[in-house]
C-alpha cells in the first residue's frame, strides 16, 4: 500500500474518532480508552470507565449486542447526537432484550433501569428527578405532578458523590419496594454511618450493607461497603482511622488477562469501587486480594 494511501486511512480513523465527528455503520473509528481501533458490530475492550466489561464499538449498529456491556460508552452514527430526547414515562436508554438504544431522557428527567427481579426485556423509563438521597438522609428539592409523591429512589449500592443517589417521582401505578439479606457484617457506635446495598447478591461473595457503620472494624465485608457507599476515609465523626486501600501494579488473572481497570482505590472512576459482579471482575479480585472488595 502506498505511504499516502496509508496515511490517509490513519487520518481518516482518527477524524471520525474525534469528540462530535459522525460516522456510519461499520467504519473505522477509535475504541474509547484505548488505543485499539473497531469497525461496526464489534466489541470495543474494556477498560476502567467502563467498569473493565467489553462495549460496542462506536460505529456499531443500534441493534448490536454481542459485548458483555451492550451500552454505547460513544456512538458516532450519524444522527446520535441529533436523536430527540426522551420524555417523562417514555423509554429510554438501551433495551435489556436487543441492546437497542432508545436514547437519554429530556433537561430534568432521569432514565430509571427496571428493578432487579423485573422480567428480561423489562425498559428503563424516563422519570422526573426531584431530589437525592445519601449519608445525610433525603434530600427534597423537586416537586411531582399531582398523584405523584417523590418516593422512587435509585438502586443501590450508588454513589452519592457521582450523583447516582436520586429521588425520582414514580407514576401513580409503581410501586417502589426494597428487600434485604440475612447481614454479613455489623458496626455500630457513636458518629455511625448508616450504609445501604448489597454487594454480589445471590453469589459465594455477598455482602449486605445495611447497617450503621462506625469504621472500627476492618472485615472484607466493611471494607467493601464503605466503597460500595463512596467512602474511601473514615468520616470526621468516627472515632476510629480507616481508608481505602490502592492498587497499584494489578496483576492480571488467572488466564492472564489484564486487570489493569483495579488501579487506584475506586475513587472518582479509579480503580474497583465493588459495583461490579461478573466472572471477569471477580477473576481480578481474586488476583489481587489486597483490593477493597471482596473476592
């Protein structure tokens, strides 16, 4: 191939990988977070910011869903960033059954992913955002349409600190409810934290969060919670000293695969923050037992 004619492929991948540039189905562009090129229904490697799970490629087509994350982290199709928004009790985001993306939700609103237990297919819906919830307790700074209370609230675990903790208002006919395991660890104490979630549910590795942590204890459990939660530090209210531990130099795992994703103590998008349960992000967890979450 002629020097020039190579130089313009090159160009022409890194034109259409750029932030706001368009493609169409199947050309080359850039994967997001690595150096590694794709070309329509392809998978994209996984890397820390998308929680170390494959992803398809950025000219995929909308009805791709071979990846083990079957969200777009870019998508330069012509017309993406053009695609009307969703609106309040519309579907949104990417079909649980086709991995098809039904795009983000309107100013103000919040596209909520079925519960968990909902039957495969179930949509994610738009609905309105009201307020937030965390540490400190609810947080109320919305209001609902009539017949509408804000009572929905996001799947835990969430981290408050990225705004994943939400208070959203429900249409008349939902139900919200929560449930709960037998707890795999207990803390309690002056200045205590009240934690919520639970990690790995239904797996060898399940530990259930809901509990008021006073961060004097220092269990595989606790130390998972409180990164589950967005703590890497105990609160100036403790009496006790603890922080998360960070990785670095992650050693890959046992098929040899990178588990480059685990550096840094999962704080601000670094490293394992414990949200992740599949095969791969235990492999890695195994693999590097001195990490914050339990293996």
């Amino acid at each position: 191939m002629p020097c020039s004619m190579l130089f313009v492929g090159v160009a022409a991948i890194a034109v259409v990988g750029a932030l706001g540039s368009t493609c169409k189905v199947g050309a080359d562009v850039q994967c997001p977070g690595s150096r590694s090129t794709c070309a329509g229904d392809q998978c994209c490697p996984g890397y820390a910011g998308s929680g170390g799970a494959t992803f398809p490629c950025p000219s995929a087509s909308r009805s791709f869903s071979g990846c083990v994350n079957n969200t777009k982290v870019a998508d330069c199709l012509a017309g993406a960033a053009m695609q009307a928004k969703a609106q309040e009790g519309e579907q949104c985001g990417s079909s649980g059954s086709t991995g098809y993306f039904h795009g983000d939700c309107a100013d103000g609103l919040v596209c909520v992913p079925p519960a968990a237990g909902s039957l495969f297919g179930a949509q994610s819906i738009c609905h309105r955002l009201c307020g937030s919830f965390g540490a400190s307790g609810d947080r109320v700074d919305g209001s609902c349409a009539d017949g509408q209370a804000c009572s929905g609230r996001a799947a835990v675990p969430c981290r408050e600190w990225a705004g994943e903790c939400y208070l959203y208002c429900p249409s008349s006919s939902t139900v919200v409810t929560t449930t709960s395991t037998t707890s795999t660890t207990s803390s309690s104490g002056p200045g205590c934290v009240q934690l919520s979630g639970t990690y790995c549910g239904g797996q060898g590795q399940e530990c259930n969060c809901n509990y008021c942590d006073d961060f004097c204890q220092d269990t595989a459990c606790a130390r998972t919670c409180r990164v589950l939660n967005g703590y890497f530090s105990a609160p100036a209210q403790s009496t006790c000293q603890w922080s998360a531990a960070y990785v670095t130099n992650p050693s890959p795992d046992a098929s040899g695969t990178s588990c480059g994703w685990m550096e840094g103590n999962g704080q601000g998008g670094k490293g394992d923050d414990c949200r992740e349960c599949d095969q791969f992000a235990a492999a890695c967890r195994r693999a590097n037992p001195s990490g914050n979450c339990r293996a």
